[in-house]
C-alpha cells in the first residue's frame, strides 16, 4: 500500500473516532412517554326524592274486644236458659234463670213494708231511723232477687252456657260473652322499629283467610315483653257483620309517618371501607361517593335516605371511579 493511501486512510479513521466520541458525550435521556389522561364514561340518573311511607310488617291475630265469664253471685239451680250455644245476646238479657226461692217473697214483702214506712213518715208517725232500716231490708231483697237474673253485660256471642237443673255455685260461671266488635288486631313490633309506631298510623290486615281490612294503630305499648323484648301494638277493626272470629291470624302492615326517600336500581350500591353502603354520585361530572341509610330492600331496588333530595347517581360505571374522579356522564 502506498503512502498516498494510508495517508488517506489515517484521516477517515479520525473523522470517525471524532464522530463516535462526540456521539457518546452527546448522549441524552430518553423522554418518559405519558399517554394522555382519559375520563370515563358514566351511566348517570337523576334521583328525585319522594314522600314514602316504610311499611312495617309483623305477625299478628283477632282478638274479642271484650270476653268475660258472667257469673253466678249466689248459690241457687239454674231454672231456665233462654239461649243456645253461639247465640248473640244483647247488653241486660238474661242468660241463665237461678231459682229465686224465698227471695222473691222477700223482696214482695219488703216492698210493702218500705212503701207502709213511707206513709207513716209523712204522717210523723215514725221517725227517720225505722224508715232507713225500711229502706236497707227492701234493697237487700231487691239485690238478692236480681242475682237469680245471670244479665250479659254487653252485646255479644255466647258460649260455655250452663245447663238448666245445673247447681251453679257462688262465683261459679254461667256463660261466657265475646264481643267481636269492634275487633282488636294484636301484634308486636321489634324494639328496632318500635320509635317509628304511634298511635293514628295507617295499617292494614291480611288475614291467613284472604281477607284484607284497612285500620289504624290505636295502641303502642310503653314497656317492653321481659321474654321477647318486643312491644305490644294493637288496631282496632269495625267487625260490623261479625264475619271476622277471634283469633285469626295474619298480617299487619303498618305505614310510617312520610320521609323523602330515592328508590335506587340494586346494582347502583358500592361497599364502603367501613362495610357501610354507599353511592356514586356527580355533581358538575365530579364523583362524590355517599354513605346511604337504607330504609327497605327489595329484588328490584331499595328505598335509601341519605343523600339530597335531587341527586345525579351513577348507575353504570361505578366500580371503575373512585371519590373526586371527573368523568363524562351520559343521562339515562
């Protein structure tokens, strides 16, 4: 190789050790690739408030108004019964006739005596204290005579009817009388529930039989079942053809004072970090996750309180947002 090349070789050979070395010194970092943010897309309804009332439900069962055993107050045969098992007796009927005896003499006499005392009061003929033990003897005859007279004391069915010639002793029961009307309907509420129930509430019962009557709550209890920790909740139903007998059963459903409520889609709720229930929300396409209080749950939703009467709820999309996310909402 001549000199003429190897001189030209020489200078291509600098160049590039130059080019490399001012390569290598020229070096820089790579740019970080940031990918551009992107909001997400959110199915959004807005919730409006309503008046709702919570329907309370429990167990309950009909009740007589009045049932009480009618009882003897001497000891005497009973003569004459003048109704049939199941009848209906009006309030001062007889139901069972004792043998009145002497009393009827008794009273007879008496009567004649205090009438006479009467007389001869006015004529001065004797003083205050003969015609006020007059008085005592003919009320004591009196008494003894209407107690052979067994009277229902109110309107009502009856029922465990003695048998005449039977011996009824002092005390001793000569029928029972039910009063079906009005009717109570009889239940009792958790203590959960029990601050929401008053007196006046609407209500109504579904009886085991099929029979459904609107009514009110007339009674609450104010202390608790020691056994049960529940409190007794009684309405009253006007039973005017006495169809309904004591001791149906069925359902009361009682109907809350109104709250603003929002029934909300169950696929809408999300699980807070405390376990508790909440919601995503939008206000100006900025999520606000809200805790919830849910009133009653059902297949298709729950009715909650909790958050503003209008609301704008995600109900689509929730599980891909968190608390202060903005987002694109598109309104169903």
């Amino acid at each position: 190789m001549n000199k003429k090349n190897l001189r030209a070789s020489g200078v291509i050979l600098f160049f590039t050790l130059i080019w490399m070395i001012s390569g290598y010194f020229a070096q820089t970092e790579p740019e970080e690739y940031i990918a551009p943010a992107t909001k997400e897309v959110v199915l959004v309804n807005n919730s409006i408030a309503v008046d709702y009332r919570l329907p309370v439900t429990i167990k309950a069962e009909s009740q007589a108004f009045s049932k009480v055993d009618v009882r003897s107050q001497t000891s005497e045969k009973v003569v004459k019964v003048d109704f049939a098992e199941g009848d209906y007796a009006k309030k001062n009927d007889v139901i069972c006739k004792l043998d009145s005896g002497q009393r009827e003499a008794n009273f007879k006499k008496s009567k004649i005596d205090y009438d006479s005392s009467i007389e001869l009061k006015k004529k001065g003929l004797i003083s205050e204290s003969a015609l006020v033990t007059a008085e005592t003897v003919f009320e004591s005859a009196r008494i003894e005579l209407e107690r052979t007279e067994i009277k229902a004391p109110f309107d009502g069915f009856v029922e465990n009817l003695a048998k005449q010639g039977q011996l009824l002793q002092n005390g001793q029961s000569c029928a029972s009388i039910i009063s079906l009307t009005p009717l109570k309907i009889v239940g009792n509420v958790s203590e959960m529930m029990v601050a929401k129930i008053k007196p006046g509430l609407d209500a109504e019962i579904n009886f085991i039989s099929g029979e459904k009557y609107n009514t009110e709550v007339s009674f609450i209890s104010s202390a608790a079942d020691t056994r049960t920790r529940t409190f007794k909740v009684e309405a009253e139903l006007e039973n005017t053809d006495l169809n309904i007998k004591d001791g149906l059963t069925g359902e009361l459903i009682i109907y809350t004072e109104p709250v603003k409520a929002h029934f909300i889609p169950t696929s809408a709720f999300l699980l807070g970090d405390q376990g508790n229930v909440a919601l995503a929300t939008v206000l100006n396409d900025v999520v606000q996750i809200m805790d919830v209080q849910i009133l009653i749950d059902t297949v298709q939703g729950a009715w909650i309180t909790g958050i503003p009467d209008e609301t704008n709820v995600i109900i689509g999309g929730q599980g891909f947002v968190k608390d202060g996310d903005e987002v694109i909402s598109k309104y169903r």
